[in-house]
C-alpha cells in the first residue's frame, strides 16, 4: 500500500527537479553557446596567422568547426540528461519493481 505513495512522491519530486533543471539550462544557455563559439571564433582566426597556404587554413578552421559542434551537442546532451535523468530513473524503477511484482505473485 505504501509504493504507490512513495513511487507518486518521487515523481513529484523528479518532475520538480525536471522543472527547476530545464529553466537553469535554458537560461544559462545563451552564455554557454556565446562562449563556445566566440571559442571556435579565436581559433580560426588563429589558422590564418598560424599557416601561410589556403588549404591548411581551411583544414585548421574545419578542425575547429567540429570542435565547435561536439562541444555544443555535448553541452546540450548534458543539460538534457541533467533534467530528463531522475525522471527516467523513476519510470525505470517503476517498471522494474512492477515486472518483478508481478513474477513474484505468479505461482
């Protein structure tokens, strides 16, 4: 009698931290993506001091061009496992404690 209760309460509490997790990430994004590409922006100006040919220019700005874009997907990813996270291991255990009730009832 009491899982349903407790497993409610902790839903409220992951949804509560869903909640409060997204906002901070959605607010402190704009920096964040300022600063990874201002980032990106120094190192490709960099290329043009650091190799005299076009091609080696080019290569060095595409190198920092996928740093660029791994370090926001990261970044990103990050901020959505820190919010969706507890409320996934919620549903988890709840599927989890249900599938092994079930096993224990059966004869």
């Amino acid at each position: 009698m009491r899982r349903p209760v407790i497993l409610a309460g902790v839903m409220v509490a992951a949804a509560v931290w869903a909640a409060v997790a997204g906002v901070v990430a959605v607010r402190q994004w704009p920096s964040t993506g300022a600063t990874i590409a201002r980032d990106r922006d120094a190192g490709v100006r960099r290329c043009a001091g650091r190799y005299p040919e076009p091609a080696a220019r080019q290569r060095c700005a595409d190198l920092f061009e996928i740093q660029f874009v791994m370090e926001r997907n990261v970044a990103m990813v990050t901020r959505l496992l820190l919010a969706a996270g507890p409320l996934a291991g919620v549903a988890l255990w709840a599927f989890a404690t249900r599938a092994f009730a079930k096993r224990a009832r059966r004869p």
